[in-house]
C-alpha cells in the first residue's frame, strides 16, 4: 500500500463553507493553507450554492500563484456537519497512495512548518496512514497556548475526540468509508490503519474542534470490533461493561500485618482493604490470596482466611520482603484466569470495578490495566505513571480529584502501579512476572514497559477508583543501583514516554509537585521540536 519510491508527498486540504457568514474565517484558513503548502498541494473549497460566488472571488484573491498549492471550488448541495466528510471522501481515487487529505474547519489557520513536519512524519515511516500534531489555542483571557497531545492512544480516542483539528490521512485509507463525524471518521481510519504518527510540534492555531465522543460513532466502533462493552446509560461514564462471560478473578495482596490511623481510628490495612473486597463484589469467581510476609504473625493469617475461607487463601513468604517475589508466590498459590494485584493499603469503594478490568482485558491488544487512586483526603495519588530521564512519576498525584486531572475518562499511559494492576495470567507469565531483581520498586514499571515490548498496551480507567491510604509524604526510597539498573534494562522506555510530551516543562525544576508540573504548558508557541511518536499496527492485526 506504499506509495511508490520516490512519490511525493501531496496534501489536500479540504475546507467546507456551509454559508458566506464564516467568510473571514475561510479566507483566514485559505491564506494559510497557500503560505503552508506548495505547487504539488492542493486546496478544495466545498461550498453550498449559495456561498459558492464569495468563494470563488476569495480563492482568486488569494490564489497562490507559480509556486504555491492549486485552489479547487467544488459546488455541493447540502453540507451538513455529518456530510462534510462524507461529500469529501467520496471524490478520493483509492488508488491514490501518495495524496494526504486533511479536513480544516474554517478559522483553523495551518502554521508555516506544519507541511514540512507532516512531510517529516510521513517520511520517518513510509507505512504511515494517519498524522496528527499539536495547535496553539486561545484561553479566556485572549492569550495563546499549546494544546499538546500524547502519543497515539486508541483506548482513549474511543471515548475522547483528542487528535485535534489537523488530521492528516492517507486518501487511499478513506476510501469507501461514509463518516458521520471527524470522530467517526478517526475511529473508522484508524481501524485501517498501520501506523499512526504524532508530529510533537504546533501545525495549526485557532483549535476549534469537538472532543467529545459522537456516542453513536463509539457504539458503532463497539460493534464492528465486537467489543466487551457497550454505551453506558450513567451519564457521568461513556462506557461500561457488556460481559459475555466472567472469568475468574485472582487477587493477590502481600501484607506484614501493618496498622495505620485512618480517620483518627487505628485499622489493620490488610483487614480493611479485604473487608471492601468482600462488602462491594461478592462474586464468586473473585478469590483473594493474601501473602503474608516474614514479620506477619501467624495468627493474622487465621483471621484472614476465617472472614471468607471459601474465597480466601493464605500463603507464607518466609523470605526477605520482596514485592516482586511476593506477588509471584501469590499468583502461584492462586487460579484465576486474570490477575489482579493489590497493595493492603488500598479499599475499594466501587462495586463495579472487577467487571471493569475484565472489560478492558478483553479488549484485543490491552494487556494491562490500571486504577485511579486517591488519598483519603480526596486527592489523587495516582493517574498513570509517566517517564521521563529515567525518573518515573505519578501523573497528577496531589491534583484534586474533578477534570484537571481526567484528560479523557480511559487513556493509555506508559505504566501504572502495582498498587492496583490487572492483567491475564498468561501474559503474566509469558512477560516473566514481576522482577525479583527490582524487589521494592520499579517492578511494576518493567512489567508495563514489558507488556508494550509484546505489542500489548496499558490502560487506565479514571472511572475505576480506589482509595489508597498511602502517606503523601512518602519517601520512595530510592537507590542510585535500584535507578541505574532500571535506566540499563530500559535505555529508551525510562528516557522518553510517548504519553508525555516534549514540550512539557521539566518535571524536575519545579518547585511544584512534579506531576503538577507535567501539566504546565510552555505558553510560547517556539517549544522545542522532538521525534515523532509512531505506532505501528501488529502484524497479525493487520493483515
């Protein structure tokens, strides 16, 4: 499906004007399509009879001349929003592999570099069918900022809209294809797709476009991929599960028997968090392996099994504390198809969440899944975790819990903590379990950075939450070995997470809570340019 070597690159951008009320806007996307693209390029103007002698006098006025991309008008009946695309998609040749097509609405004004980056995208992998990039956008105080956006994230375009005004597709990607909706239109696209590029630089300004899911889209999309979910009817969450069968649930959880105060009470962790197990899911297919530790008494293990001995069971760790070996030893001690660890100091406060994570490791190619964790104070502890020179961070840990810290209700981070990770059984073991190299930390991480090495993407659910009871101060007690051997084993991964972005400050020169700093923007539209970020589509899935 290559084009052929040494075809150039040509773009297409297509711009509708449903009347001649938006007329500035479409000469102020016009004019920068001419300044953007070149002779090879082309603009098509897509107007209804009645905006159709504004715009051929706009398109004369700007016209590009000798060197700049060609200006076609093209006379449509009816424009609605669902037949933008459609009317569009419908004159591509779909044997037209070197044409590139991006749909602008009018006011979006493409940047001078954004055709050479899009060029660069392509170029850096010539399987390439889609291209988006990042837009500089006005705030309510009139200033401008970057909206910059993570690596390519399937899990979270199902339920957020986030690719951005500019995106670029291979037209021989759409052909046949019948969108109602730019939403529509990506997850169809990208069900074709075999690689998908995000360009880590500003391509367009005026960022105007809906991010919220087309509902009927997603519900499509469900049913063509024949996925374990369905539209919810909780207005507050998109998608819940829609479970064909239930397989059973192993939850491992190691302890040392240790109390905490929590809300001015003293409670023995382990005890409480297996009490909301039991309280909230029932279920019979959930069974609980606890793996007490060397400093746990044994009688704890008696009153352990004794809350439930038909769903609980008990193993010893004689060993030295080793959060890696102990999970292990759980695992080996337990039966459930799928997989889910847990510290002793979290609780669960949603009924639901079991169901959720058997719902996202039914998805093909998700191969862990996360939880949204908050303290007890409300705040979130964990959002993801996210790398970057080597340090690995908890996304918005410290944020309150509303959207400032929820980009989208499902995402696909680069790792999530052991501290609530689900995952099948036989990828665990098809990945070597946890590393008993990385005793206390890291552990988790390699697990999620091994499950991306397989070709298997992580997820996390701000719509599965947790309490974790862990101290916000917290040291996490890490060594210049423990640091230098996950850097070795991970030179690429623990450098650059495709779901951070280039142009993020510096986690580590801010006075602020790192991961509030992850989400301050550079405000200056000249951020450094980084690599481009691809996904590539599985072999097996693709053909």
């Amino acid at each position: 499906m290559n084009a052929p070597t040494g075809s150039p690159v040509r773009l297409r951008v297509v711009v509708a004007a449903v009347d001649t009320t938006g007329l500035t806007e479409v000469r102020a996307t016009i004019r920068s399509a001419v300044e953007a693209l070149g002779r090879d390029d082309e603009v098509v103007l897509l107007a209804e009879p009645g905006a159709v002698s504004a715009l051929e006098l706009a398109s004369r006025q700007l016209g590009s001349g000798e060197f700049g991309p060609q200006i076609g008008l093209a006379e449509v009946e009816d424009l609605g929003s669902a037949g933008l695309v459609d009317v569009a998609c419908g004159a591509i040749d779909g044997g037209d592999l070197a044409t590139f097509v991006m749909f602008i609405e009018p006011g979006i004004e493409l940047l001078p570099g954004a055709a050479g980056e899009i060029r660069r995208a392509i170029a850096h992998e010539p399987d390439v069918d889609i291209v988006y990039g990042d837009a500089a956008v006005s705030t309510s105080s009139g200033a401008e900022t970057s909206e910059l956006r993570p690596g390519w994230s399937p899990d979270r375009l199902r339920v957020n809209n986030y690719l951005g005004p500019v995106v670029v597709y291979r037209a021989s990607l759409l052909a046949g294809l019948n969108p109602m909706s730019s939403h529509d239109l990506a997850l169809l696209a990208s069900e074709r797709a075999r690689a998908i590029a995000h360009v880590p630089a500003l391509l367009a300004r005026g960022d105007t476009h809906d991010r919220r899911a087309d509902a009927v889209a997603v519900g499509e999309h469900i049913d063509r991929l024949d996925l374990p979910m369905r539209l919810s009817s909780d207005a507050e969450s998109l998608l819940e599960p829609a479970l064909t069968r239930r397989a059973k649930v192993s939850i491992v959880i190691p302890t040392g028997g240790v109390t905490r105060s929590i809300a001015g009470q003293e409670v023995l962790l382990v005890a409480n968090a297996i009490a909301s197990l039991l309280v909230t899911d029932p279920d019979p297919d959930v069974e609980i392996v606890v793996v007490l530790d060397a400093n746990a008494p044994d009688e704890l293990g008696q009153l352990l099994h004794g809350l439930d001995p038909d769903r609980i069971v008990v193993a010893r760790d004689p060993k030295p504390f080793n959060f890696s070996g102990a999970n292990n030893l759980g695992v080996a001690h337990s039966t459930g198809e799928l997989l889910i660890f847990l510290n002793d100091d979290t609780e669960v406060v949603d009924p639901g969440w079991i169901d959720r994570v058997r719902m996202h490791l039914g998805v093909p190619g998700v191969g862990i899944v996360g939880a949204r964790l908050l303290f007890g104070s409300g705040a979130v502890q964990h959002a993801g975790l996210v790398a970057r020179d080597g340090y690995i961070e908890h996304r918005f840990g410290g944020y309150p819990d509303d959207a400032s810290s929820r980009p989208a209700a499902i995402e696909n981070v680069g790792a999530v903590t052991g501290a609530c990770l689900g995952i099948s059984r036989a990828l665990f073991d098809e990945l070597g379990q946890f590393p008993v190299e990385f005793p206390l930390n890291f552990n988790d991480v390699h697990l999620c950075f091994a499950a991306w090495e397989a070709g298997q993407r992580v997820v996390i659910d701000h719509d599965l939450v947790l309490v974790h009871h862990e101290t916000s101060s917290r040291d996490a007690g890490i060594t210049g070995a423990e640091q230098a051997a996950f850097e070795a084993r991970w030179p690429v991964r623990s450098q650059i997470d495709p779901f951070d972005h280039p142009a993020y400050v510096a986690v580590r020169a801010q006075p602020l809570a790192p991961p509030a700093a992850l989400l301050r923007m550079r405000s200056a539209l000249g951020h450094a340019r980084g690599d481009v970020r691809m996904w590539s589509q599985p072999v097996e899935a693709a053909t």
